[in-house]
C-alpha cells in the first residue's frame, strides 16, 4: 500500500500546476510579511523621528504614539501604563474610555517589575474586570520595567507573535523619549536653580564687610562657614564715625535664595538707617517693621546689633532674639549681652525693646557668634553648647584672634558627631579691645 507522501508526491507530479500555485502562494505570504516587517520597521522610525523633531511635551509624546496605534488594524484593546515618580499610570487607552482604564489598578507583583518576558494576561490572575486583554507586553530600561502594553483581541498566534515585538518596539521608543524629555526638563530646573544660586551667593558676598577695622582701639577677625551653598547667617562691621562703629551678627529662618534676598533687605534697611543718623531705639523697630512687610510674619531674623564708642568705651546694643554675646574681661570675669526684645520679622510691633548699655574694660574679649557654633552633638546627644565655647575661650583667649577661632572651629568638629558636618551655618565675629 503507498504512502501518504508517495501519493502526495505522485499528484504533485502528475499536477505540475498544482505545485506551481503552492510554490506561488507561499512566496505571496513571504512578500506580504517583508512588506509588514517593512512597515513596521518605517513606523518605529518614523515614530522616533517625529518624537525627536523638536521639543514635545511629555503628553504630546503619548498622543503621537496614541495616534500611531489607532492606525493599526489588528490593534483593537491597548493599555499603556507608564513609571512615573508616583507609581505606575495609564497614559494610553485603546478600545475604552482613558477614565475607564484609570479605575484598573495593577497587581504588587506587577508593580515591584516582576513581569520581565511577555506574558498571558490570565496568567497573572488580576480578576474578570481584565479579560479582554490578553497578553502583557514589559517594557525594560536598563533592566527596569518602565511600562507595561496591555493588548487585546488579537485574532491569531501570527497577530500575536508580530505585534510583540512590533509593540514593544514602538513603547520602547516612547518611553525613551519621555526619559529624555524629562531629563532635559530637568537639566533646564537644575542650570536655573544653579543660576539663582549663584546670583545668592554674589548677593551674598557683597553683604559682607571687605575689610574690618584693627587700629589702637580695638581688633576684629571673622570666620563664617556655611552649611548649604548658600547660609542664612550675616555679619557686619560698619564705621558710623570716627568714634562709633557698629558690631551685628544675624540669622535668618530658613536657607536658599529667599534668605539670602531677606538679608538684603536687612542689611540695605540697617545701612541706610545708620547713615541717617538715628540710635538702636529707632534701628531695630524699623527693622523689624521692614522684615515683616517683606515676609508677611513667615520668616523671622534673630540679630545681635551693638554700637561701641571708642572714646567713651561704651557699648549700646539690642539682642533681638539672638545666642548671648560673651564679654570676657581681663580678670576672667563674663558678662553675657541679654538685653534687648524678640526676634525680628516675626509681628508688625515689638512688644518690648530694650537697649543695654555696659562699659568695655580694658584687654577684654567680645565673642558675637551664631547658633551653628553651639548646636553641634556629640554621639550621645550632648551639646556643645555656651559651656564648651566657654571653655575655649577661657583656655585660649589671649590667642591671636584668627587662632582663636581655628580653636574654636578645631573644638566643634573634635566634638562633633558628624565630621564636621554641622546642622546649621557657623559664623564667629570677636572683637579684642585695647
């Protein structure tokens, strides 16, 4: 008896025309499929240049890609849910509505990227509410999933094995896309913020006496380090007249470029004040009224200000809320500077004001500092504190001014439980009298 293939090879060639039609068929098919693989090859590339053409917003990337899809025949249920910062979100819906699809939720497997290869979506047990997708298609970023394609109502195993790939192409290419656009977006905050930072920090420096007075009467050296790009502490040193000067050190709430536009103000308000003539009494209302117009009682600035005679040795001062200045005289003795009122900014009137006089004897140490200097912790939570400055001072206080402080700077960080990493800006402003 003859075999099945013996036959068939018997009418094929008994039926010359027949294998010709096959043989012609099958070279149709193979056509159709170049011609399909053409297409979606000119697609994908025709889909990247036109998200790289020009700057398209994120939502304009997905409605080109959205459009794409809707010319695809055996494209009928699309579901493209996208990583974001919040977590993973629909930004493409074919054959539903966009507020329909946003009531799908995705399982914690899917979330946590646990689909890495394209998979049945009945495999994954989301629940009736998905059965008209079929399979789900990941899309990886270095690794990472950062999308998933939902499809449905596919027609055959051909359908779904060209549009895998077809697919994934073209949400591979949108999502590279998005990354870009959002890491340019990015790079633009990133140069701006930059751009205000140094525009702070010029602000900033320009606040800042160039040079301090070191005469018969009296030496001053500074040391000020900042916790961020850009600190909230001030300190000035301004020479009313040939026998006053004034002696300020502040901080302002907060950090970045609105405390360093408030201390502008400040320092421009105080300045101008002095050159007008008038005393502490009128200095620090008119401050205060000045900072909380500009800051509406949201920002506040706690300030030492003192005007020192030479000629008398007195000192005048105001402690608006700020750390005690320490008066060190030669026989060891410490006055602290407490008189004064409340931080400033904070409510349209002071409630109190007022100014403190004390006499400067001679050789005597005074230390204006800000609270970065004392707020430093040790491992078990101790604080340095007014007890640990003390302390320095008294051991080194006949130290050259700027030995002082790399004493005191030396001391914080040997303290510190966080080398050298201090919660808040550092300034020290100390004055040796003659």
């Amino acid at each position: 008896m003859a075999s099945a293939a013996s036959i068939s090879s018997t009418e094929s060639l008994a039926d010359p025309s027949a294998s010709q039609a096959a043989h012609n068929e099958q070279v149709k098919q193979l056509k159709r499929q170049l011609l399909l693989k053409q297409f979606e090859l000119d697609t994908v590339l025709g889909v990247a240049h036109d998200m790289t053409a020009r700057d398209h917003s994120v939502d304009e990337l997905y409605h080109m890609l959205r459009l794409t899809l809707q010319g695809q025949r055996n494209v009928v249920q699309l579901l493209l849910f996208a990583r974001e910062e919040e977590g993973f979100r629909v930004r493409i819906a074919l054959g539903c509505d966009l507020a329909e699809a946003e009531k799908l939720t995705l399982s914690d497997h899917l979330i946590q990227g646990g689909v890495t290869q394209p998979q049945a979506v009945e495999d994954l047990n989301l629940g009736p509410v998905w059965d008209r997708y079929e399979l789900v298609i990941p899309i990886l970023r270095q690794k990472r999933v950062a999308a998933y394609v939902f499809v449905g109502g596919l027609r055959n195993d051909f359908d779904r094995q060209q549009l895998i790939p077809f697919l994934g192409s073209l949400a591979n290419t949108l999502i590279g896309a998005v990354e870009n656009r959002r890491l340019q977006a990015q790079r633009v905050a990133d140069a701006a913020v930059r751009k205000e930072i140094e525009i702070a920090q010029e602000v900033q420096a320009m606040l800042f006496p160039r040079k301090l007075p070191n005469d018969s009467h009296l030496a001053i050296e500074r040391s000020y380090v900042p916790h961020t790009e850009i600190g909230g502490d001030y300190y000035d040193v301004v020479e009313i007249d040939t026998d006053r000067l004034l002696l300020c050190v502040a901080d302002v709430s907060g950090k970045g470029v609105p405390a360093s536009l408030l201390m502008s103000n400040f320092q421009a308000g105080l300045r101008t004040l002095l050159r007008q003539g008038v005393e502490l009494a009128t200095i620090v209302p008119e401050l205060n009224h000045l900072l909380f117009r500009n800051s509406g009682g949201e920002k506040f600035i706690t300030a030492f200000l003192g005007i020192y005679d030479r000629r008398t040795r007195h000192l005048h001062y105001v402690n608006a809320g700020h750390n005690d200045p320490l008066l060190i005289a030669d026989d060891n003795s410490i006055q602290t500077l407490k008189d004064g009122t409340v931080m400033l900014g904070i409510m349209e009137e002071l409630p109190l004001l007022r100014v403190g006089e004390v006499e400067i004897p001679p050789h005597s140490l005074l230390l204006l500092y800000t609270d970065g200097l004392t707020e430093v912790f040790d491992a078990n939570n101790n604080e340095f504190g007014e007890e640990g400055v003390l302390s320095v001072l008294q051991q080194n206080r006949y130290l050259p001014l700027p030995k002082l402080h790399q004493e005191l700077l030396r001391s914080i960080n040997a303290f510190s439980a966080h080398n050298a990493q201090f919660a808040d800006d550092v300034t020290i402003l100390s004055c040796r009298f003659k």
